[in-house]
C-alpha cells in the first residue's frame, strides 16, 4: 500500500523554492488575522474546575407579615430560596506532529540542524514560528469552544448548523454559550428579542439596517429584566454588524458624547446607556462555521448581561499557554501538545437578555 504523504504544519507547498526566491524562513511575512480577544473581556474566569463540582446560591426570602393573630398564633411558613450550578469540565487536547522529511524540499532545509540532529526540528526557527501561529490559533479555539460549543454538533446537511467543510468535532467538546443561551431563551421567551433578519434565505435578505439595529437594541435594554438593568457593569457585546448598524443610526450626531472606555482602554459605543462592545470574531466563526452557502446562521447577534454571569471554569490558569514541545528519537518526529479540562456555564440563567 502506497503511504500517505502528511502535510506539514506551514503549507510551503503554495511558495517555488529556489536559492534565488525564498532561501531564508524567516523570509516570510506573516498575513494579518482577525485577533481573539482576551478571555477575560466578557467572561469571568474559575480557575481549579477538574471534576464535578457544585456551586451554591442563596436567593431571596418568601413573604412575611400577615394581619396580628390572637392567641395560640399560627407561626408563618417562610424559606429562603436556594439554586445550584455544577460545573462539569470536559478534557481537551491539541496534539500536532511534525517529520523533517516532509521539509526536505523546501527552504526550511536551510533552517534545519545538520547530522544525526537534522530530525530535530523543535528548536529551529520553523518550529518557532509554528508555535508563535498556534497560539494565535490556540486563541480562536477557546472562543470557538466557550462561545460556539455544542455536544450535539451537526452539519448543515444532516439538518444541523455546522458548515459541511468542517469537522464536527471541533465543536463537540462542550456545550458552549450560544447553545446554553438560546436553550434558555427558548424555554423562557421573555429573556429573547427576535431579530428578524436573521430568518432570512439568503446573505443579503439577512443584511441589517440602522433603523432595524435601534429597534432591537431599544428592546433588548428595555425589556432586559429589572435586576439586570440595576447593574451598572452591565454591557451589550454583540456581533460587529450590529455595532456597525448601530453606528450608522447615529451619523450625524454628536458620536462623542456616546463612546466610553472599557476598564481595558478599549474605547466602544454607548447604545441607550449601555456599553456596546463589538466581537468581530463571532462574525468570523458564524461565515466560517455556521454558513449554508446561502445564509448564515443567526448573523446578527446581541447579548445583554454582566461579566459574572459569563463564567469559565478551567483547571488551571496556564493550560492554554502551557504548551509542550518536543523531539522524539525513536519516532524522528517532533511534537507539542496541550491538555485541560474546561466548562462553561451561565451562573444565573435568568440574568440576560438575547437578540438573535
């Protein structure tokens, strides 16, 4: 059987290599990306969650005070109302490998070690930059796991939401944000502004006007429940066409008067007193990850809540940067590897308000 030729982890096979062209891999320029944004912008991080673990919430008290009894006087019955969360972390892993032979041909040649060493790609300057990609990578994929995860992941064509060109199990190791959210807001459709521009059949038929952008933030801040509205760290993080709307709505008007700093230095829009913070990486994973070919899935998105509410539990604070990398003799090969457990959960599911 003829073997399978295993691409390597940089596609040189896109460059010619001649002495004359690209002789040096630190040649190379690195295209622009689309950056993840940091964990902690939106969310609120548990660091320790390695089992099951339950968390406890004391709530409010019932009714007290009746008209005055005479004697014997029935005591009133009175508790206080009590909830849990459990979080239950999943393991994940990245595992890559990498054989110089599959390099030999191209200008990482020049970049490798010489003699019985030339296997040992790991500390050469590819491997860097292999390692400076994968963290960039590594970014996108705890986005793409809290936000966008789903145990019951499917493709478009067996009647699920996930682009038939991708592998459902990178989506599979949890129950991300976004399906925790729209299960709630189903069962509880208060907690829900339709958008409804996202039901349309095609691209431009889901486009999303200024006029339609106020309506639906209007509605999402004032049909938000009155707690959460109490709350003055509370934030609208939100796709970047609805912010993009939202900003043209407002053209022509005093604009300054509606920008704020995030406790980052991020400088976002205010919409109806309420920060507007834009996650132009959801934008990214709903084209790349939830697209028919003809439509998308829910591409405009706005969620009104507090960081709180938002939580990530993972094993540890490093486990997403801890990131092994190294030769195997016996193999030839070079590998890096990640590994944690991770979970997602919403603290209080009655404290937000969705447009979707």
């Amino acid at each position: 059987m003829e073997a399978q030729i295993k691409m390597t982890a940089i596609d040189l096979a896109k460059f010619t290599f001649t002495a004359e062209q690209i002789r040096d891999i630190n040649e190379l320029a690195f295209d622009d990306i689309l950056k993840a944004p940091d964990l902690n912008l939106i969310t609120t991080l548990y660091p320790g969650i390695v089992y099951d673990k339950e968390i406890g919430f004391i709530g409010e008290g019932g009714l007290v005070g009746v008209a005055r009894q005479g004697c014997k006087p029935t005591p009133q019955d009175w508790n206080i109302a009590t909830r849990k969360v459990v979080w239950e972390p999943k393991a994940w892993e990245v595992l890559l490998d990498e054989c110089w032979t599959t390099l030999e041909s191209t200008c990482v040649i020049y970049a490798m070690k010489t003699g019985v060493d030339v296997a040992d790609l790991s500390t050469t300057d590819y491997y860097a930059i292999v390692s400076q990609v994968l963290k960039d990578a590594i970014k996108k994929f705890i986005i793409r796991m809290f936000w966008f995860g789903d145990l019951d992941a499917s493709h478009v064509s067996d009647g699920g939401i996930i682009t038939d060109s991708f592998n459902t199990s990178y989506f599979t190791i949890l129950n991300g944000f976004w399906k925790q959210l729209m299960e709630q807001s189903t069962a509880n459709p208060s907690q829900k502004v339709v958008i409804t521009e996202n039901a349309a059949s095609t691209y431009a038929a889901q486009e999303l006007s200024p006029e339609s952008a106020k309506k639906y933030l209007q509605q999402l801040k004032y049909k938000a429940p009155i707690l959460l509205r109490s709350k003055t760290e509370g934030f609208i993080a939100c796709t970047q066409t609805v912010y993009d709307a939202w900003e043209q709505w407002n053209q022509g008007k005093e604009l300054e008067s509606l920008y704020t700093n995030l406790l980052d230095g991020t400088k976002v829009i205010k919409a109806f007193g309420i920060p507007l913070i834009p996650m132009p990486v959801w934008d990214e994973m709903i084209a790349q990850f939830e697209n028919t070919g003809t439509k998308l899935n829910n591409p405009h998105r706005a969620l009104y809540v507090t960081k709180d509410i938002l939580a990530v539990g993972v094993d540890g604070t490093n486990s997403f940067e801890n990131m092994n990398v190294w030769y195997e003799k016996k193999d030839r090969m070079v590998y890096t590897e990640l590994m944690g457990r991770a979970d997602a959960k919403l603290l209080n599911p009655a404290m937000f308000q969705l447009a979707v």
